[in-house]
C-alpha cells in the first residue's frame, strides 16, 4: 500500500489502490505546504490503470448512515468551487495527459446496507464504498449548492447517471 498522510478516506482508497495493484503516487500532506502560495489546490492521487489512463483524483469523504444506495437521492456528492478549479487546473498544468477524477469514499455507518451492487471494501474495521465521477462530467451538470460556502453538487439523477465503478477504471469488469 502507498504511503500517505491523509484522513481515514484517503487512506482506504489508498487500500484499495494497493490490493488491486494500481500504481498510484499519493500527494504527501506534509508536502502540500510547498504549495501554499499557489492559487492550485492539490490533490489526492495520481494512480495509473492496466490501459495507461492515468487519473489526477480528489478523494471526497462522506459517511453514509442510509439503508440503501438504489436512490441515490441521500449520497451527498458536492464538493467546493476550489475542488473543481484545483483539478481543472492540474488537468491543463500535465497537458491533458492525466484524467480530472472526484472519488467519493462512503463510509458505511450501518451493517446491513444495499450498495446497488457496488463492492464494499473493508480497510481498518471500518466499510467504504467508492464512487468516481470524471471532472468533466462533474462540470456538466454541477449546481450551486451554498454560495456561502463556494460548493456545488450534482442532481440525484445526474450523480446517477455520470457515476463510474472505480473497478471500471482499472479495467476489471463490473455488472451491477
């Protein structure tokens, strides 16, 4: 497993990179200061799939206390208006070479949970779900959420329909 510094959602993905023996590079915390007079905010990963897609990924962690994902209505997915420039940003800065990616970690509060078919992933006795949305689609369908706070979040039906299986982007095949 790849180092890191991060919180407990950045290290399960972290986990997850490492069981499935993606190659990942993960933005030291510590380091993230050589970046403070940067207007950029950073990110989480670069990871690397079997296809030579290479993926910039901003870890987004939320609990999930619900019964069931099939909705998607109560999986909060907003993220802030610096979240979406940061990764815009870093897309142009490695000439389109890297993928803008939001990961949402779930962390699964209850036992019994319908995850919609979606792996459930185990890492230091807690449960996580992960959910990616290409930046690009994020941007397609982001609405304001507080503009008071400067974030902005995605329609049920939207997050539904631009939601990728992270096991999609590394190549292994997911029937839901």
């Amino acid at each position: 497993m790849p180092k890191t510094g991060g919180n407990h959602y950045e290290k399960a993905f972290a986990g997850w990179l490492g069981d499935n023996r993606i190659r990942c590079l993960p933005v030291d915390q510590h380091k993230r200061q050589a970046f403070a007079k940067s207007k950029i905010k950073s990110f989480d990963y670069i990871f690397y799939a079997p296809d030579s897609n290479a993926y910039i990924a901003e870890i987004k962690g939320r609990k999930f206390s619900g019964k069931t994902f099939a909705a998607f209505g109560s999986l909060q997915n907003w993220v802030t208006l610096d979240d979406t420039n940061g990764l815009e940003s870093w897309v142009k800065i490695f000439n389109n070479k890297y993928k803008g990616l939001f990961v949402f970690a779930y962390c699964l509060e209850n036992i019994d949970v319908d995850t919609d078919g979606r792996e459930i992933f185990e890492f230091d006795n807690k449960r996580y779900v992960f959910i990616a949305v290409r930046l690009d689609d994020y941007k397609k369908g982001a609405t304001a959420r507080s503009r008071k706070w400067k974030t902005v979040h995605l329609s049920a039906e939207f997050y539904k329909n631009c939601a990728v299986n992270p096991n999609e982007l590394i190549g292994q095949k997911v029937i839901l």
